[in-house]
C-alpha cells in the first residue's frame, strides 16, 4: 500500500472515532440535560424553545418552529403550554397587528438561567482533571469545529 493510501485510511478512521465520540458526548449531554430538568415542570422540547427565546429574542410561531426543525402545529401547542405555565406570553408586533411574537417571561428566564447554570457545573465537573491548558484547547477545537460546520 502507498503512504498516501495508509494516509487517507488513517484519516478515514480519525474521523470515524471523532463522529462516534461526538455521538456519544451529545448522548451523555442530553441524558444529563433531562436529569436536570426532571426538577422542573417543563419537557426538554419546552427547554429547547425557551433557550432559543432566551438567546435570540421575541420571536413568531413560524421561526420558533425553524430553529427547532418542528412543524408549526407542534410549536403552536408547545407555546400553548409554556403560556398556559406563564414561561412565555404571546404579543402583537406593535409595527404589524397581524404578527404575533412569543415573549419570554421572568419565570421562562428564572428556568433558563438556572438549568444552563446547573449543566455548566456538570460540566466544570467532568473537566476537574483537566489543566487550563487541556481545557482552552478544547474550547478553541468546539469554537472552530462549531464555526466550521455552520458554514457547510
């Protein structure tokens, strides 16, 4: 076999481990997630859309319903629930009567901020037995993997 062919098989296999251990970490992340939020009274596709609300804003039906990949319908009776638990309140743009934005509430905010706090010290525990170094190293690897995967 060629250098070139072992190369490329060795890469081959690289990115084979890479994609299974990301696979696993995103299991292992969102089994910790729905730990978390057993101690709440929202589901885990509630807290998907109140993360969305709380980081970009006001938003309608249709892209609430986008950013979660989710059929409008099942968006419409999720906010329906989150409204009915006062996470979230539903208000006319005041630019365009017709529009209607999901706000997200104090208590939508409380829940958001404390979930996202609590798996940060999961986090921050699972990283104990890493040195700074190991750990902005890691940082910068996500950051670009991230950046490089929303441009495909």
């Amino acid at each position: 076999m060629k250098l070139e062919e072992v190369e490329k098989n060795l890469a081959v296999n690289i990115v084979a481990d890479i994609e299974k251990e990301l696979r696993y970490i995103s299991g292992l992340v969102k089994q910790k997630g729905r730990e978390i939020l057993s101690n709440y009274t929202i589901t885990p596709p509630q807290f998907v859309a109140l993360q969305w609300l709380f980081e970009f804003g006001d938003m309608t039906i249709g892209e609430l319903s986008n950013k979660m990949f989710l059929a409008c319908s099942t968006t419409t009776d999720l906010v329906d629930r989150m409204e009915k638990n006062q996470l979230v309140l539903r208000v006319k743009d005041p630019n365009d009567r017709r529009v209607v934005r999901i706000h997200l509430l104090e208590e939508g905010e409380r829940i958001i901020d404390e979930v996202i706090k609590k798996r940060q010290a999961y986090l921050h525990g699972v990283l104990k037995n890493s040195s700074t170094s190991e750990i902005e190293s890691l940082k910068a690897n996500l950051l670009k993997l991230h950046q490089d995967m929303r441009v495909e």
